[in-house]
C-alpha cells in the first residue's frame, strides 16, 4: 500500500508542474495559391496581435509539389507527353500563451475559400 501512495503523490506533482508551462497555439495555413495565403496568414497575425499575443512567424515550410504525367494522345505517339503540377504552400504560426478572447476571435475568423487550417494545442 505505501508504494500505491507513492505513486499517487508523483502524479499530482507531474500535473501542479505542468500546468506552468508556457501554452502554445500552432497554426498549419496551407494553399495552392501563395498570394490567398499569405493574406490569410496576414489576417490570422494581425487578429492575434490585436489582443496582445505574442505570434511566432509565418514560418515559410516546403512547398509540396505534385507531378503528373499524362500522354498526350490517346492511342499511339507514346513519347509525346505533358507534365502538370500542383504546388502546396504552407506557413506556421504560433501563439504563445493564447487568452480566451485571442481564441474566440481566430474561430470567428473568415477566411478566403481554398485556405485550409489546422490548429494545435501545444
């Protein structure tokens, strides 16, 4: 039984320890089009920093490229082909220590078509 003891006092010390921590908000914004995402990422910015929080970025990452390769005649003529692309932009944004007010206002947010997000708790 002392050890169950035991065991129970380092879990609720873990917890008092991490409640501390610096909390982080990580925003993945990703598009086809670098210029729709860079003014979301603008808007995203400006709204966190409209109630005080610290942001982090845009932090630009790799673009995700797609290639495909199609012939260009449906039956003979095998070595005529196009190639076509797809590009996916991405940024990070974090929020340090984000306030209920900072969170509201992001999920209020409205955003251009074709900007998909994805929002982290860290």
């Amino acid at each position: 039984m002392a050890t169950a003891e035991k065991k129970e006092t380092k879990k609720t010390s873990k917890k008092e320890a991490g409640s501390g921590e610096i909390q982080k908000l990580r925003i993945r914004v990703r598009a086809y089009e670098h210029k729709i995402l860079d003014a979301s990422v603008k808007q995203i910015i400006d709204t966190a920093q409209r109630f005080d929080a610290t942001v982090v970025g845009p932090i630009p990452m790799p673009t995700e490229i797609k290639k495909y390769t199609v012939n260009r005649s449906t039956f003979v003529f095998k070595d005529a082909r196009e190639q076509f692309e797809m590009r996916m932009h991405k940024r990070v944004v974090d929020i340090m220590n984000p306030s209920a007010k900072v969170i509201e206002s992001l999920t209020n947010l409205s955003l251009p078509s074709g900007v998909s997000i994805d929002v982290k708790m860290i």
